[in-house]
C-alpha cells in the first residue's frame, strides 16, 4: 500500500501540492494528458525547477490567458469535471492535442512551442520530444492517464463539495447557491483536478497530513480585507489540528485546506513507513518568515530582539510503503452510530451517499426495534480522526437524529497491493489483501468491472471471473483457489 505524507511545515496551496507530485515522480506527459480531457480554455501549464530558501523544488504555475475569471457554482464545477472525455465514450485528444494550451479564442499554439516546459536554465526540450504525450502502445497519456481523471474526477469533486459546504456555512446560504471566486479560476480546477489524478496516477491509496499552519495578519479577497486564516479555512479545518506560526500572510490557502482534509485521513506525524519517493513543490513566494525551533540558513530581519528565519516556501510530500509490509497493519479508527427510526429509504441512501462524500471509511445500516417497538436502522460509519467532526456534521444534516455516539475501534488490515491484469475485455485492477507474506484474499475492482461490462455489454460477473481468472494465472499459477471475498 503506497503511503503520501503530506509535510506542510511551510504551509500548502493547490499549486504547491501539485508541483510536489510532480516532484515525486508524476510524469508531466500523463498530466497534461488528463489535464486535457476536461472542457476548459484559456491557460497554459508551466512547469520549471526553482529554488526556495536553498531547497530545489518543482513549481507548476497555470498562467491564464485572462485576469478576470467567471464566478462559478458547484453545478458548474461538476458539469466541467463531469464532461472530461472519460473512457468508453470513444474520444482521445488528437495527436499532441493533450499537450497543446487552450486558449480562449480556441486556437492552439503550432508546434506545441506555447506549452513546453520551462526550464530553470532558459531551454527548452529539442523537438518538444520531453513534452509530448505518450501513447497508445503501453506508454503513457492514453488510456491509463483517462481512468486515473475518471477516479480522480471523483475525489475532486468532493474536495470541491467541501469548499461549498464551508462557503456556504461563511455566507449563511446552500452548498448549491454558492458562487466561487478564486476557487472557482481555471487555476484552481487545474490545481485540484491535477492532483486528485495525480495522486490515482502514482498509485498512492492512503493520504497522511502534518498539522497545517495557518499563518496571519490580512489578505485581500473578492469580499475585501480578510483575516487569516480566511473564514472558508477555519471551516474546513474544523476537527483537524493546525500548528501555530509567526508567519504574516496566507500559509494554507482555502485550495490546499479543502485537498488536505478531503484526501487525508489522518493528520499528525509520519506514520512508520520505507521512503521511497520525495518530492518538494515549490510556492509563488520566494519565502516564508517563520521563527520555528532550529535554522535555515538565510538572511533574517530583527524582530522583538530576534532575528526570524526564513523557511523555504515549499510543500514536501514523502510517498513510501508501510514498514513491514506484507503483514496485517492495526490502527485506530471512529465509530460513529446514530439510531434512526423516522426516515425514509431515499432519505437513508441520500445519508449513506453524503457521509462517503465527508469522508467516512465505511458505512452501513443494521435493522433494529426501537423505543415502542417501532422498526428502525442504526446507520454506522468509520471515520479517521481528523474527519469525525466532518462525518459527525452530515449525519446530523441528512438524518433526523437528535444523537450521535462515537467511541475508537481497533482494527487489523491486511496488507493491500493493487495489481492490473489483462483481460478479453481489459485492463481490470485487483485488490490484494496479504497477511504475513501470505496472499489471503483478491478481489477485482468493481468500478474497472463495472465499467468494462457496460461497454462490452456483457455481464458483471463475467468481467469479474475473467480478472480473476487472469489474476490467479499471472501472480499465483492456475491452482490457487482464492475467490471473491
């Protein structure tokens, strides 16, 4: 199972996480790829390497082509994600399309020459050969990049939904009358499309976050002069613990919180694991001012009779296995049950719906007799720590209870790896659990099975036993006898 921690000592922003994966390993041809799926013009992608306070890191900057953005709801966010040219629909971009900038008159630059990557020394790629999209033949930008948006489109929206529910808590109106300003730019669906993919493109299945550190003084904003953290912050951060600092200015921005708290599901130190990738995505500051315990070095400027240190204005993530992998993990989760007994069935599966949305692990409901003999559900969930207030909320929104219990659970994992085998149909992923070293169980994913047997038109279980089939073959020999879990 690949781990992401999220080391935000400096702060995080939607660019600077993207520009961390980037850092880390994801291929700017995938990128771009995906990125050129979704229905929207008007910017450019660049990609370069600077430095931060002595750190190299990987910024990414979308450059739009206008200032002035349109103020968007969250029908209009869905509507964007929700047009990407998604697989089955028998659309790939062009050739060299997924890397060209769109623009708001719906040219595109000759040569792809507008779009390629900037490098620190001023040169760019011979033949843009390092900025074309791979395809087809099992390189990259086909198919594979499509399937991560698709997954990744999920997981934005709901960071995109967060931002609505904290905007809308702020202005004293709906999730849905919500009118995003920065938010709602291309840069910022770039930012948050891009990293939700990113993070399905590498692979990674549990997100790990730092505290975040909120900053101070004032920002201005479309509704004028702000406090920070900004109101919409202080929202989304309910429930997750911050760390203090010094800094004058926005630390973490409301993109970076909504990623944070919708990805994560946990936030504290990092969790015991083998490094393998490290990655630094650098922010538009050259800096950041902070007088945390021990030096950078740097040049600093008094105040009240000591000199402040710069900190690199970088966002670090660490992406690595569990140490010891292969054998059962144990953690501590929420359990969070509420007794229902005056709900409709549309009401329950609304509910059910919404708490995955906020975050829960799990969720399910359990006949039950309540007070008068009235018959009833007890709708349960898993939470993470830092998502059980966000969870604890859209129960109390979606049901008609008046109480919610909660109490911590241990529970022991298997160890997961995900495989993808070859199908008559296509390529299916495979979920495998191991305990000990010892494959235990295997399950094909039911969104790739799901999704193969609507374009084929064949049945689900067909789809099903022929990933299974191709799984037991290539990693276990045609005598294993594993079946769905």
């Amino acid at each position: 199972m690949t781990i992401l921690y999220i080391d935000a000592f400096s702060g995080i922003s939607g660019d600077m996480f993207l520009g961390a994966l980037v850092d880390a390993g994801l291929a700017e041809a995938d990128l771009r790829a995906a990125l050129a799926t979704l229905p929207i013009e008007g910017y450019e992608l660049l990609v370069r390497r600077e430095k931060r306070g002595g750190l190299e890191a990987t910024r990414v900057e979308v450059k739009l082509a206008e200032a002035k953005q349109p103020h968007r709801r969250l029908s209009d966010i869905e509507n964007i994600i929700g047009a990407a040219h998604l697989p089955g629909n028998g659309e790939r971009p062009a050739s060299g399309a997924a890397n060209q900038t769109r623009r708001g008159d719906g040219e595109r630059p000759a040569s792809g020459a507008a779009n390629q990557t900037r490098r620190g020394d001023g040169e760019r790629p011979a033949s843009g050969a390092a900025n074309q999209t791979r395809r087809g033949n099992g390189e990259r930008g086909g198919p594979a990049s499509l399937d991560a948006l698709r997954r990744g489109g999920e997981r934005a929206l709901a960071v995109f939904r967060r931002l609505a529910e904290a905007e809308a808590r702020v202005h004293g109106t709906t999730a849905e009358k919500v009118h995003f300003h920065e938010v709602g730019a291309v840069d910022a669906i770039v930012d948050i499309v891009g990293v939700c993919a990113g993070l399905e493109m590498l692979g990674v299945e549990r997100v790990v976050a730092s505290p975040l550190p909120m900053g101070s003084g004032y920002v201005d904003a479309a509704h004028g002069r702000l406090p920070v953290p900004v109101p919409a912050v202080v929202e989304l951060m309910k429930g997750v613990p911050i760390r203090p600092c010094e800094e004058e200015g926005e630390l973490t921005t409301p993109t970076g919180a909504a990623l944070a708290v919708t990805l994560a599901d946990a936030f504290g130190p990092m969790p015991a694991m083998v490094i393998e990738k490290v990655g630094y995505g650098a922010g538009a500051r050259q800096n950041a001012e902070c007088s945390p315990k021990g030096s950078y070095e740097g040049k600093g400027r008094m105040q009240n009779g000591r000199q402040k240190q710069h900190v690199p204005n970088v966002l670090r993530v660490i992406l690595g296995q569990p140490a010891g992998a292969g054998t059962a993990e144990a953690d501590v989760v929420w359990l969070l049950e509420a007794n229902v007994d005056d709900a409709s069935g549309e009401t329950l599966g609304a509910a059910t719906q919404a708490l995955f949305e906020a975050g829960a692990l799990d969720v399910w409901l359990t006949a039950a007799t309540m007070k008068k003999g009235r018959p009833g559900v007890v709708l349960a969930c898993l939470a993470a720590e830092g998502l059980v207030a966000a969870v604890e909320e859209a129960i109390f929104r979606e049901t008609p209870t008046f109480g919610v219990r909660r109490s911590a659970v241990e529970r022991t994992k298997l160890a997961r790896e995900h495989a993808t085998v070859e199908t008559a149909f296509g390529p299916v992923r495979v979920k495998v659990g191991r305990r000990s070293g010892r494959v235990v169980t295997a399950s094909p994913e039911y969104e790739d099975c799901r999704r193969l047997a609507a374009e084929r038109g064949v049945a689900l279980r067909e789809v099903y036993a022929a990933a299974m089939a191709a799984w037991r073959s290539a990693e276990c020999g045609p005598s294993t006898m594993l079946g769905p879990p």
